[in-house]
C-alpha cells in the first residue's frame, strides 16, 4: 500500500532530510485481523525523481506487518506512483494544457534538455488522466467544503444550466481546490502548486 506525507518541500529537502535516515512515522496494520499491529522496519527502494532541471534518486521507505506481511510504502508528496517527473512539473504543464497550448509546446517549457527533455505524448497522458480523475476529485473536494460549512450550491458553480465539458470541469476541480486551500489557511507557492498538497488529504483512487 502506498501512502503520500509531507516529507519535505522538494528533492533537495527531502534528500537532506531522509537521504540517509528514514522519517520517524508510525504505522498500525489495518488489516482486522491484525488488532492493530504497529509495523516494523522494512528497507527502502529508490525512485527516480525528476524536477524542470534536475534528475535525482531517492530512497522509498517501506514498513511491514510482521503478522500479515501488508507494506506501506510512504512517497513525498512532490511523487506519485505513475510518473518519474514531480507532481509540480506535472501540474504546471496541466494548468498550460487548462489554458489552450499545444502539447508541444507545453513540453518543451516543463522540462529541460539536462533532464532528457520530454515527449509531447507523456503531456497527452497526464492530460487525459487529468481530465478522467478531474469529476471525481472535484465531488470529493466539494464535499470537504460542505463539510467545513461552506452553504452555497457548488454545484451550480459547475453546470451553469448546461452540459459541462470535461475543461468545464477541470476549470472547476481549479476553483474548488483554491478554496480548499484558502479554508485551510494554505497558500502554496507557484512552485509548490496545490497537487501536492491535495494528494496528501485525497483517497489514493483520486490522486492528481
Ligand atoms: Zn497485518
């Protein structure tokens, strides 16, 4: 099982932090049958990691249950489990992608020749990914709004009397999220974006 924390604010921070020595985090095993078994110690693997410029490899902790062998892996929120480049790379080229470039364009602005450069096609898969995750993920957001007393029908802010698109939807999942984080008294930098954030709170089925 994965899970996404906070463990740092980029690579360079995480590595300074947990290069060498695994965060301090502890787990209990969810399995029923565990009675809430705390999980010991499992090794690391190494994922790539890679920013607008730089490509790094970084250790993956792992902790297991000694009962039914269930793992946790814990990615830095910067990473997901489908893409080597970090979730702000990914998410910059998304909001280009929200505000009409092409696909060509947006990959030669997100990533540098020193990191291999990237493939028009890799944009094209963030971008239906996005837009296939963007419905569900707004709902779930719209919900944590309700639940924190927003009262206003955040759904009329979505279907305006007609049929949304799916950039309808994205464009809505955006506004949702900035008011998310507002709530929460976050204001994430440009070069944090909100993805990162989110997929710390999201369900692992909605992570962006
Ligand atoms: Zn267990």
């Amino acid at each position: 099982m994965l899970k996404i924390l906070f463990l740092g604010k980029n690579c360079k921070d995480y590595c300074k932090r947990y290069g060498n020595k695994r965060p301090k985090l502890e787990f209990t095993c969810d399995n029923s049958s565990c009675d809430c078994q705390v999980l010991h110690k499992h090794g690391c693997f190494w994922r790539i990691a890679v920013t607008k410029r730089r490509q790094s490899k970084l250790p993956i902790y792992r902790w297991r249950c000694p009962v039914c062998g269930q793992t946790i892996s814990v990615l830095p929120d910067f990473l997901v489990p489908w893409g080597h480049f970090v979730t702000p790379v990914r998410e910059a080229a998304l909001k280009r992608r929200q505000l009409g470039q092409s696909f060509k364009k947006i990959a030669t602005g997100v990533a540098c020749a020193a990191v291999g450069g990237i493939h028009p096609k890799t944009v094209k898969r963030w971008w239906i990914r996005y837009l296939s995750k963007a419905g569900d993920t707004a709902l779930w957001v719209a919900a944590e709004l309700i639940r924190s007393g927003i009262d206003e029908d955040l759904l009329r802010s979505h279907f305006r009397g007609v049929n949304p698109s799916p950039l309808d939807t994205v464009r809505w999942l955006f506004s949702l999220a900035q008011r998310y984080l507002h709530i929460l008294g976050l204001n994430p930098s440009p070069l944090r974006g909100c993805f990162s954030f989110l997929n710390t709170m999201l369900p692992a089925p909605l992570w962006l």
